[in-house]
C-alpha cells in the first residue's frame, strides 16, 4: 500500500514537473513573443546644418490624437494604388539601443521639426528630425534607470508641440519642458515628487496643452494636475484617484470647455481651468488597464469611453456642464490599446486584445450602441482617419487602406510586411503628416511618400 501511495506520488510529482517545464518554456516564448532585439552599437549620428527658423503649419501632427485631437488627419489626397508600394523617402534605426530599450511612442510633428522618443542603455533620448528629410538636428538626453523592464523601459507617452515649445514624459514619471529651437531644457518636474503613483507598466498618458495651461495625468496625491505650460509652476490639482494610461480630452461642449478623464477607477469630467469634479461615473478594470482616450462627438454631445479586459464600451450623452446620463453600454466592442474613431453616425473600433493579431474590427450605432458589423480580415492594430478612409497598420507591420460605411468595411488595397516586425510588435499608430506617412517600430522610424500631388 505504501508502495503504490510512493509510485502515485511520484507520478504527481513528475508530472507537476513537466506542466511547470512546459509553462515556463510557454511564458519564454511569449515574453519572448513581445521582446524586440534592440541593436547593440547603434551610433547616434552627428547633427547636420544650422538649426532652422522655427515654422508652423496646418497639415502636421503635434500632439498624440494629431491636429484635431480626435485622430483625424488633415485633409490629403492620398495615393489609393499601392500596386508599386509606397515612395520611402528616409528612415532612421538609431531611436533604441540595448536590452530593454524598447520605445513605443509616437513621434509629433509640427512644420519643420519632428520629435521622437528613444532609449539608448539606461539613457532616454529626444531625438529631433528634420521630417522632410530624416537628418538629426538636435537630441536631449536624460538618466532613466532601468526599473521595470515589462514592455520597455522607453516613453510610452507622445510628445506634444506647442508654439516654440515641446513636453516629453518618461516612463518613470520625468517631464520636460524643451526649447524647440535647440532642444534646451526650459523647465522640469517629476510625478513622484507631485505625489504620483507609477502604474505598473509606467506613465503613458501624454501631455495636452489647453490655453496657458499644461494638462498632465498624474495618479495618486491628484489624478489631474494643471501647470503653467511656460514656467511649470502648479495652477490647480483634481480630487485623488488612481491613475491610468490614458490621456485626457480637452472638449468644447455648448460653449464649455471640460476635461474628459479615464482615471483607474472611474471617468471623469473636470472643469478645464480648476480641475474640480463636474461629475463621475464608475469605471473600474483590473489593475487600473484604461488604456483608450475618451472619444468626443460634438455633433451628438456623446462621450465613448471603452476598455478590455471584459469591460466593454459605454456612451455617455453630456446634458451640461454638471450633468450627464449613460445612454447604452455593450461588450460587443472590447478596446485594449486602440482609441475607437467616429465618423457620422457610427463608431468604428478594435475589439479585442491588441497582443495577438486576431481583433475584430467593428461597426457601431453611436445612438444605440447596436452592432453594425464585425470583421476579422485585418487582425489587431491602429488606426487614423484620413477623409474619406482609414489607414491602419497591424501589429505585424501590415498596411491597409480602408473604406468604412455602416454596410461593410471594405479593403481598398494594402501591402503585406511593409514594416519587419520578426516576432515582436508594432504597437505606435501610423501618422499622416505635410504628405508623408510616419512609422515608427521600436528602434525604427519611417517616412513614406502617400499624397497624391
């Protein structure tokens, strides 16, 4: 008897064994699944030329959701036949260097100067492009030590331009206010020291200017905080909550201007010159995942808040100022990392989680929330609206321009593999900008030709 309780336990304990083998090599292959092989001697070239006079324009993208802030870009005639591919005019593969360098930011473009985060060994690096031609006119580093390497150690955030001036934010909390001009620093501060809780997978709601004021999500001590976007000094502070990874919305509703703010717990609207509390609707994930920006539709006066993780998505009709009512929620649209689009009517999305190439792309009635229709031909991604289109790059790199209607999405046309992704992912939006399409992937950035002249 004893024998056989011996032989049993044994067995047990092989196979338990073998199952924690086997999970181990599954976790190795999917962390590995997530990892990007960071160059070990890329070398940052010499800056080329005088820095140029700063110039505006109205065609660029400055700040995370582009010009308009609803990411929509600007109106360009786009080349609708890729049968040759597209037109590269420059790249860059000197953004990341060494293990957990990895950066997923999305560069910011405003008339002759670009910006884009990178990440060279324990050092985040601002590089500043000419976009036109790709030559490096200035970069800015700072120490950011290793802390957790899940994902990347480099900005989530995207940079946001404004006037002669640039805020950048680090993973670990550290945002700067640079001189465009030079790339100089004209003011700093640190979350930590305001009080902020680092989320787990690190700060990534990017900074959003709205008049003298710079808006920035915090966590913690005050959700939302206000500074002086000139001298960095505090001008006002939210109620506390625990922070997110989504960026807040500046929105103008029946002459008001209010901030729309996923927090990790609950959605906000905040009066946009004091940061108090106009009103509140729970919000709640696991681990505080609210990764989407609110999406504001002015011609419906409805906010779309989604998220994963079984959450679902939920519209929000602002009556007034102080006043709002939730019209329909629905899990038939589950967003992870990418931010829904409106156009007329409809709301157009990834459902699913952006990890494993296998989304739904759907078609929502702003009104009812009732699904229009679902696909499953262009796997997991982001994507801008580019009248009268959407562009989207999947996670493996793939690029396609599509035609939305309330019918059916249709697939205009696409090019498999334009970006190598090995066994990584490509998770940074594609941007459109004074003509050209701007990729960025890991330690990569890509200029294509995509207007029409």
């Amino acid at each position: 008897m004893r024998r056989k309780r011996i032989k049993k336990t044994l067995i047990i304990g092989g196979f338990t064994i073998i199952l924690l083998i086997v999970a181990a090599a599954l976790l190795s292959i999917w962390a590995y699944d997530y990892s990007v092989e960071m160059a070990q001697n890329t070398i940052i070239p010499e800056p080329k030329g005088a820095l140029p006079v700063i110039r505006s324009d109205s065609t660029g993208w400055p700040s995370w959701k582009g010009m308009s802030h609803n990411n929509h870009a600007a109106p360009t005639k786009i080349i609708t036949d890729w049968s040759n591919g597209l037109e590269l005019l420059w790249k860059v593969e000197y953004l990341c260097r060494g293990e957990q360098s990895i950066t997923w930011s999305c560069p910011a473009i405003s008339g002759n100067h670009l910006i884009v985060p990178g990440r060279h060994d324990s050092t985040d690096v601002i590089f500043c492009l000419d976009p036109q031609r790709g030559h490096l006119l200035w970069s800015f580093r700072y120490d950011a030590p290793v802390a957790n390497s899940s994902f990347g150690e480099g900005p989530r955030a995207t940079p946001t331009i404004d006037g002669d001036l640039v805020y950048v934010l680090s993973r670990g909390g550290q945002l700067f206010c640079l001189r465009l001009q030079d790339g100089t620093e004209k003011w700093h501060r640190n979350y930590l020291d305001m009080g902020g809780e680092e989320p787990k997978w690190g700060f990534a709601a990017s900074p959003v200017v709205y008049g003298n004021s710079l808006v920035v999500q915090v966590g913690g001590q005050a959700l939302v905080w206000g500074l002086d976007k000139q001298t960095g000094e505090t001008l006002w502070q939210s109620e506390p909550a625990p922070d997110s990874y989504s960026t807040p919305a500046v929105i103008q509703h029946r002459g008001e201007t209010i901030l729309l703010v996923v927090g990790g717990q609950d959605f906000f609207a905040l009066d946009a010159n004091t940061g108090a509390t106009l009103w509140k609707t729970p919000w709640a994930v696991q681990n505080n995942i609210n990764i989407c920006t609110p999406v504001y539709s002015p011609q419906h006066g409805i906010a779309i808040i989604t998220s994963w993780y079984n959450k679902g998505t939920q519209a929000t009709h602002i009556i007034g100022r102080d006043s709002a009512e939730i019209l329909w929620h629905t899990n038939a649209l589950n967003a992870h990392q990418t931010d829904p689009i409106i156009v007329g009517d409809y709301i157009y999305g990834f459902s699913g989680m952006s990890a494993h190439n296998n989304d739904e792309f759907k078609c929502l009635n702003i009104h009812t929330g009732e699904e229009q229709w679902t696909s499953s031909a262009i796997g997991s991604g982001q994507f801008i609206f580019v009248d009268p289109f959407f562009l989207s790059i999947d996670i493996k790199g793939n690029l396609y321009l599509l035609l939305p209607s309330p019918v059916e999405l249709t697939i205009i046309t696409s090019i498999k593999n334009l970006v190598s992704t090995d066994n990584a992912r490509l998770w940074t939006k594609p941007i459109i900008a004074q003509g050209n399409l701007y990729l960025r992937y890991a330690n990569q950035l890509y200029c294509y030709r995509i207007a029409n002249t």
